[in-house]
C-alpha cells in the first residue's frame, strides 16, 4: 500500500484512521503535528515531526491527508492545504467503504467521507471537505472547498454550501438555498432560506444571526 501522512493531531485524527484503515488503500506512515502538539503515538501510529518538518519529509512521502478537525473555522486547515500543495504534496481522496458515493458525483482532493455518509447523484464536493458519519449531501447541491458537513446533517437537493463552511450536526438545509462563505451553522438547526456570508447561526431559544 502507498504511504500517507496524516497533518494533525487530535480527535478527528482518530476517526480518520479508522476510515483509512477501513479503506485499505493506504498505509499510514505516521503523524504531523503542530510544534509544541502532542507526541504520544495515536492509535499506534507513531509522531513524525511538526509542520516545520515537512519539506524534509516529501523527500519520503508524496502523500498527505489534512486531519485537523474544523468547527469554527477553516483558517487551519486551508493554510495547511496551501503548505502542502505548495511542497508538492498530493493530497488523497479517502472514502469510507462503509459510505455510499454516486458514481454520478464529483469529489475534491483532500476530502473525505466518513463511515456511513452518503452522497447522491450529480452533488459535487470541494477539495479538503469533511463530509462526517451519517450525514447526507442529496442530489444536485453543492458543498464548496474546505467545508465540514457535520455528523447526521442533511445537505438537500440543489443546496449551495460556499467555500469554508461549517454545518453542524444534525442539521438540515432545505432545498435550493444558498449558504453563504466562511459560515458557521449551528447544530440541531432547520435552514430555511439563504444565508448570507460570514453568518453565525446558533440555537440559543431562537436562532440569533450574527455577521462577521
């Protein structure tokens, strides 16, 4: 199997080495964390080095998977991206094989899908996405690059998800909205109608909106 390494520490490096030792398509080769991160082995795997690391280690390994998780906001995870890409780093496309994708849909570098999520015909996914257990992107939407679409959440026919958002988990977009760049959706919501960028929606009673 071809070596990957993993960029990032931490709870979501977790759940994506179960995905990738379930996929069976790469060996990992260790982990990269951040400088003063923690250096303990993750599940057996071992710590490789920090960011600063990296050019010295493409001299080995060619490809890398973000594993830096993302809430409220993707500022890491897309400077990580452009590090990488700019080292020449290929980034992998893991998909769980517990996951069903259309062969009709379209997937980015750097994402992926974990254990149980489904992506249906024509919807078409960014590069260095997250799309999380159970959730769902229906037919025809669209979840732009660096976006985490969270646990059990529901992206509907024809929805627009725009570049570095966040939506929580168990949330449900209705069809053919838009939702604005660099947002962050809440859990447990029902999104109705389009949301503007550098929105922050939260359940706190009512939905308070507040723009960046």
């Amino acid at each position: 199997m071809t070596p990957i390494l993993l960029i990032g520490g931490g709870g979501h490096c977790r759940s994506c080495i179960d995905v990738i030792e379930a996929e069976g398509k790469y060996k990992i080769a260790g982990i990269i964390n951040q400088p003063g991160g923690n250096t303990d082995p993750f599940l057996g795997y071992e710590v490789l080095g920090d960011d600063g690391d990296l050019p010295e280690l493409f001299k080995k390994y060619k490809i890398a998977l973000i594993t830096v998780g993302q809430i409220k906001s993707a500022d890491l995870r897309v400077k990580l991206f452009q590090q990488l890409r700019s080292l020449g780093f290929e980034l992998a496309t893991i998909i769980s094989p517990r996951a069903y994708v259309s062969k009709n849909a379209r997937l980015g570098i750097g994402t992926i899908v974990m254990h149980n999520a489904l992506i249906n015909a024509s919807a078409v996914i960014g590069k260095n996405c997250i799309l999380n257990t159970k959730s769902l992107v229906e037919h025809d939407a669209i979840v732009e690059d660096h976006c985490h679409i969270s646990t059990s959440s529901v992206v509907n026919g024809g929805t627009i998800i725009r570049e570095k958002t966040f939506i929580g988990s168990n949330t449900i977009t209705k069809e053919y909205i838009t939702v604005g760049k660099n947002s962050v959706i809440g859990g447990g919501l029902r999104v109705v109608s389009d949301v503007q960028e550098n929105t922050l929606m939260k359940n706190n009673e009512n939905i308070i909106v507040e723009k960046g």
